[in-house]
C-alpha cells in the first residue's frame, strides 16, 4: 500500500478502498487487525472499548437520546393509592436530568467515533508496516512512545478530559437550554420543560413582551459602559504613564507603588467600600454636608443618570493602574532615536505623542484593548457589587437601571428561575463579543501589519 500518510484522515475511505480483510473486519470487530498482527493488549483494548460502548447505548444511551428528543412525558405528581387509602407522590420524569444523560450519551458517541477511527488508522499503519516488512511494534513499545516523542499527549490527556467533563458538556448543555422553556413554570423535577426552537430568542428580540423592552434598553446600557470603562481607562492609563516617565517627575518607583495598591487590594473590597461611602448618608455625603457645600444628600446610586456616572468613575480607580503598568513597559521600549529625529524635524511634544507615541502604544496593546472591551461587556463585579444593577425600575424586567447583559442574565436564574431566556441572552452576548473581537481586531494594524516595529 503506497498511500500517504495523510490519507489516515480517511481512515474509512482508506480501509474500504486499500484495506486487507483484517483491515475491513476491523471496520465492524474494533481490533481485529491487532489481533491478528500479535498486538494482543491494544486488540484487546479496542474491542473492550467497542464492547464497553454497545453494552451502554443498549442499556442507557439508546433510552439517554431517545429521552432527549422528547425531554420527558410523565410529570410528577400526586395520586390516590386505593390500597393504602391516601395521595401519594408519584415519580415522574426530570427533564433536566433526560437532557444531561441525552448529552453525555451524545459526547461519549463522538468519543467513541473517535476511538473507532483511531482504531481504523492502527489497521492501515500495521498493514503497512507488514507489506513492506517492518517488525510489528509491541505494547510496550506504544507505551513508551507515549512517554517519549508523544510524551506531549499523554500530559495533555488529563487536562481534556477535564475541560471537556467541566467546561464544554456543561456549556453545550446550557446552550441547549436555551432552546427549551426551562423557566420558573416548567421547572423540574415537579414539571417538565420542552424544545421550543427559536421562541426565546424571538421573544427576547422581537416580540414587544416586557423581556424585549428590557433587552434592548440593557443592550444600549452595556455597550455604553464598555465604550466608556474601556477608552478612559486606556488613556487615563496613558497619560498617567507619560506623566510618571517624565524626567522631571522625581520618586517614579514611589508614584507607580501607590496606583499599584488598587491592584494590590482585591477589586471586591475597594467595591463594596465604594459602595458604602456612596450611600445617602455614607461617608462622602456626610462630607459634603458638614462642608456647607450641599444640604441633601447627592444620589450617587439611587438616580439612574447619577448611578451609571459613578460607576463608570469609580471604575476608573480600578482599571487605570492596570493600563498604567503596561504603558509604561511600552514606553521605555520606544526606540529614543525616534524622538531625536522628532526633534531635529522641529515636532512639539503633542506632534510627537500623536504621530510616535500614540501608534507605537496602540500597537502593541490592541489585543489588551480588544480583551478589556470584552471584559468589560462581562464586566460583573463593579455593577453588582457596587449597584447591584439599581435603581430598580418597573419598566424592566428583572432588571435594573445599572443591569448590564451578565447581571441580568444571573438575575434570570436566582430570582425567577428564566433558565431559557438566561440561556439564550448567554448566547447573544457570546455572539456580540466574538463578533466585536474578531471584526475590530482583523481591521488593526497589530493584525494587517504585524512587521511595522520589529
């Protein structure tokens, strides 16, 4: 057989087309072919592993997929037992439950798929091997393969497979939801919940419910905040930089130390004692008063227009040390030679900052303003912990003046268990922030013209 190796992508159409008969058996009798070549324990890997997968679909898979299309039809409830003369509570079907079992049988199908293909690919290298009278590799040697030049695999093993188990089925799972009418009336294990398609996102974007009205509102507010957090930290963090690196600024180690201490102090702590100075009669208005400078109290977070402001500055004590420290590495790494020549050219320093130090800048941290964009639009800690998304409002739903999409969204599951609608705003804002990423990030410099200042 003198194919390429990489037609092992086509393990299937390889087998079928060039394959020997052990090769084609395998395609039924998962190791086969190893069997027959003396490779007893991988053979008999491979054929546990399919006998392992069949004893599952017929036992639970079959029943796990079967249960997933229709996510339960016995609800629970109660009944009159004739023989004891009393209700009694009967159990019934949790559609919550159907719809994991219904997606790990559909991962450990694609696992399967897997292992099957890799079996299909061993069939074709032995072959190979045998054909052109290569000695056949034993057990140990694979075993120590994968402690040597595949040693890669073997450490990354562990870590897939929890991603996988912890990260992904989960995430699939609670894309699915959004797809069902898993809300506080449908809630299992007393109700079941059902496949609704696009419903919620209709709903959500489209149908004048009082979740529309909500949506769009928290949409504008969300990106609002994201522009403003994101651009005054940045150049807050900027000239901050600039200013500090000036030679005539003395004690630079001392100036960075202090913004430094923001960072230093968890962000939820600074939040939290942001929160209670800001209040009617917190700190800052006591303040104020004892000034003679206001004589009641300035509604820092219980006038929406106030609140969203505040948020957004005290936000700035936050965010502005980080750009600071990454500025200023930038800064002293700009080539001295470029304001020497500035200079000789006759350029002020605002000519110079615009035409050398604000491009040089924005190179580089393209992709960290890209990221704190991001960040910012799931930004949870600085709403909830110092808003909690107030002042409250009858014109939304589950929502507040301050709600960004991820504070509602968690708002949607603790308070009225809209698991669905949660769901699919989930959805929504992960489609907002890859678009956002990848549009903004291939129309920049840092992509289209990676070698400017190398």
């Amino acid at each position: 057989m003198n194919k390429k190796k990489k037609t092992f992508r086509f393990a299937t159409v390889e087998v079928v087309k060039n394959g020997d008969l052990w090769a084609k058996l395998s395609l039924i009798v998962m190791g086969l072919a190893n069997l027959k070549r003396k490779q007893i324990v991988k053979g008999l890997l491979f054929l546990l592993a399919e006998a392992a997968f069949l004893f599952y679909m017929v036992e639970y898979g079959v029943s796990a997929l079967k249960n997933m299309l229709t996510l339960g039809t016995k609800t629970q409830g109660w009944v009159f037992d004739e023989e004891l003369g009393i209700d009694v509570l009967q159990q019934g079907d949790n559609s919550m439950l159907l719809l994991l079992y219904g997606v790990l049988a559909l991962f450990l199908t694609v696992f399967f798929v897997l292992v099957w293909r890799g079996n299909l690919k061993s069939a074709l290298e032995l072959q190979e091997m045998e054909e052109k009278g290569k000695p056949i590799p034993k057990f140990r040697d694979d075993v120590h393969t994968y402690f040597d030049a595949k040693f890669n695999r073997t450490l990354l093993a562990l870590p897939i497979v929890g991603v996988l188990a912890f990260t992904v089925l989960p995430l699939v799972y609670m894309i699915l939801v959004a797809f069902t009418n898993y809300d506080n009336a449908h809630q299992p294990p007393g109700n079941l919940f059902t496949w609704i398609g696009l419903d919620n996102f209709r709903t959500i974007l489209a149908s004048g419910s009082t979740i529309s009205k909500t949506f769009w509102p928290v949409l504008g507010w969300t990106i609002i905040w994201a522009i403003f957090a994101t651009a005054l930290n940045y150049i807050g963090g900027i000239l901050l930089a600039l200013l500090i690196n000036r030679k005539s600024v003395k004690f630079k180690g001392l100036w960075r130390t202090i913004f430094v201490l923001s960072i230093a102090i968890p962000s939820f702590v600074s939040l939290l004692v942001m929160k209670t100075m800001l209040q009617p009669d917190g700190a800052i208005n006591v303040l104020l008063k004892n000034m003679g400078l206001i004589t009641e109290s300035i509604p820092f977070l219980t006038n929406a227009t106030m609140a969203r402001v505040t948020i957004i500055v005290v936000n700035l004590w936050i965010g502005i040390p980080y750009t600071m420290l990454i500025t200023s590495g930038i800064l002293l790494n700009i080539p001295a030679d470029l304001y020497e020549a500035a200079r000789v050219d006759g350029a002020n320093a605002r000519v110079m900052f615009r035409k050398i130090t604000m491009p040089y800048v924005l190179f580089v941290t393209t992709p960290y303003l890209i990221t704190q964009f991001i960040g910012n639009i799931n930004n949870f800690n600085v709403i909830y912990l110092l808003s909690g998304g107030g002042p409250s409002t009858l014109d939304y739903y589950q929502a507040g003046k301050t709600d960004l999409l991820v504070t509602w969204l968690y708002k949607l599951t603790v308070s009225s268990k809209d698991y669905c609608y949660a769901s699919a705003i989930g959805i929504i804002v992960f489609v907002i922030s890859a678009v956002v990423s990848l549009l903004t990030y291939r129309r920049t410099s840092a992509y289209n013209n990676e070698e400017a200042f190398q």
